[in-house]
C-alpha cells in the first residue's frame, strides 16, 4: 500500500470514527493526536476507537502502554505502525 494513500485514509478513519467535525487536510502528519494542543481534541476514549478501527481495517493490534502510545503520536507514526 502506498504511504501517502495510507495517510489519506487514516485521516478519514480518525474524522469517521471518532466523530470530529474536521476536513481530512486540517489534520497535519506530523500533528499530536492524542493530547495535544493543536485543537483536534482526540483524548484517550478516541485512542481506543482508533485502535479497535485500526485492527479491524488494517489487521494490526495497538498494543497499550508506549508502543501503543508510539503509534498513536501522529498520522505518520501510525502509518509506520501499520506498515510495518
């Protein structure tokens, strides 16, 4: 699969599944997901939605503690994570 496709679909997976009013091209690659201050407000219950999405579509379990918290630091991270 093609990294940057990848990206543009896991940007459209965190809008749909953990319901933000975003457009995909306002979520940066490099951008904090979960906890940071970048107003795209995703906290530890969308952490858990994008997970169980992430299993579901792409078939790789996150882990919890700092390999999950590795994956889930950007849409590049998580890229990465899925890819490898």
């Amino acid at each position: 699969m093609d990294r940057e496709q990848l990206k543009r679909e896991l940007k459209l997976l965190l809008i749909q599944e953990c319901e933000k009013d975003l457009k995909p091209e306002q979520i940066a690659d490099d951008a904090v997901l979960i906890g940071g201050r970048n107003g795209l407000d995703f906290d530890s219950l969308d952490a858990l939605q994008i997970s169980m999405a992430v299993h579901q579509r792409y078939g790789k379990r996150i882990q919890p503690g700092n390999e999950g918290r590795k994956a889930l630091a950007s849409v590049n991270s998580l890229a990465d994570f899925i890819l490898s």
